[in-house]
C-alpha cells in the first residue's frame, strides 16, 4: 500500500453535529377537548415561545401551548417529513394528550 493510498485510509473522527431540525408536538388543555398542534423547528424552545405569544401558526394563536413530545432529526427534510405522518397519526396524539393527563401534577403552563 502506498502512503498515499494508507492516508486516505485512516479517517479521522467527526464531531458529532447537532440536530438540524426537530419536530415537536404542542397541546392545549383549555377547553372541553385537547386540542393539539404539530411542527417543525430548529429550536424547539423559542418556537413554544413564539407560539405562546402569540406569533406562531394562526391556529396556535390564542391559546396556552405546553410540549407534549420533540424528536432531533439530522436533516430538515427528514423533520419535515416525519411531521408529515405525525400530522396524519391522531392515535400518537392522543396517546400522548393521554400519558400528559395522567401524569398526578403536570406542569402548568406558562
């Protein structure tokens, strides 16, 4: 093997990146029913923000949102696309509103 050939061979360690893109989950608890909200972000914490002020999707507007669930994807277009079937997947949303209900003291919102 030439030098050449054994210097290529040797790969050096990647840092691991950060995650490009999250999905997240919202959930409304102020009326009747739960209402819930899916989206994607690349910073899961100023877009509850957002949506709690106020500035978020128009459907957001209005109410108090608390994080049900978040997933780090490495991509934007896998998050997107996972939101995709996440927003077709009303079991998993209400699984989720379920397991936040029964926990004995959720977190109120904010």
């Amino acid at each position: 093997m030439t030098k050449r050939k054994a210097a290529r061979a040797v790969k050096k360690p990647r840092k691991p990146r950060p995650p490009a893109g999250f999905v997240y989950v919202l959930g409304c608890f102020g009326g009747p029913r739960a209402v819930t909200y899916v989206g994607w972000t690349k910073d899961v914490a100023k877009r509850l923000a957002a949506h709690n002020a106020g500035k978020g999707a128009r459907s957001t507007r209005g109410r108090v949102w608390v994080l049900l669930h978040s997933e780090p994807f490495g991509t934007a277009r896998k998050a997107m696309s996972r939101e995709w079937h996440l927003k077709r997947d009303r079991k998993f949303r209400k699984q989720l509103v379920e397991s936040y209900r029964s926990k004995p003291n959720p977190a109120a919102p904010i």
